[in-house]
C-alpha cells in the first residue's frame, strides 16, 4: 500500500500541490467568515491569543539590534562616519 501511495504522489504531485492549495484557500475562506460573522467575544479571545503569540514569538527570536552608526553606513554603501 506505501509502494501505491508513493507511485501516485510522484506521478500526481502536481494534484497534491493543486489540492493543497485548494484547502488551504478553503480554510482562509471559512477564517474570514468567522471573523466577519462571528460574535463579538470570539473576535476578542482570538486578538487575545494573537497577542500572546506575538510577546511568545518575540521572546524565541528577539530582533538583533544594530548600532545606528551601522545601519547608517549600510546605507551610505559602507562609508564609515570618519574621514
């Protein structure tokens, strides 16, 4: 059966990836019907959530900082401040 499936991933993955993207434009579509239409508690539990996946994802992956002479330098195509 593993033998079946793989045979008919590789000769139709071209229909995988079509009906990937068909669910995924299905999802999005239901996504936007409950934010559109949904009750006004739903909409506050999920901005909710949103915002603590936000603070989660900010202390994972912390942005770099970058010294404002630098990013000044990059701009100038590597021409330092001196001379």
């Amino acid at each position: 059966m593993n033998d079946c499936r793989a045979r008919s991933l590789s000769v139709g993955g071209e229909n995988v990836v079509i009906w990937s993207f068909v669910y995924l434009g299905i999802c999005g579509v239901m996504e936007l019907l409950l934010v559109l239409f949904g009750c006004r508690e739903a909409k506050e539990v999920e901005i909710l959530i949103l915002g603590h996946e936000l603070e989660v994802l900010g202390r994972q992956h912390p942005r770099p900082r970058v010294p404002l002479t630098a990013s000044i330098g990059a701009k100038r195509g590597g021409e330092t401040g001196s001379g």
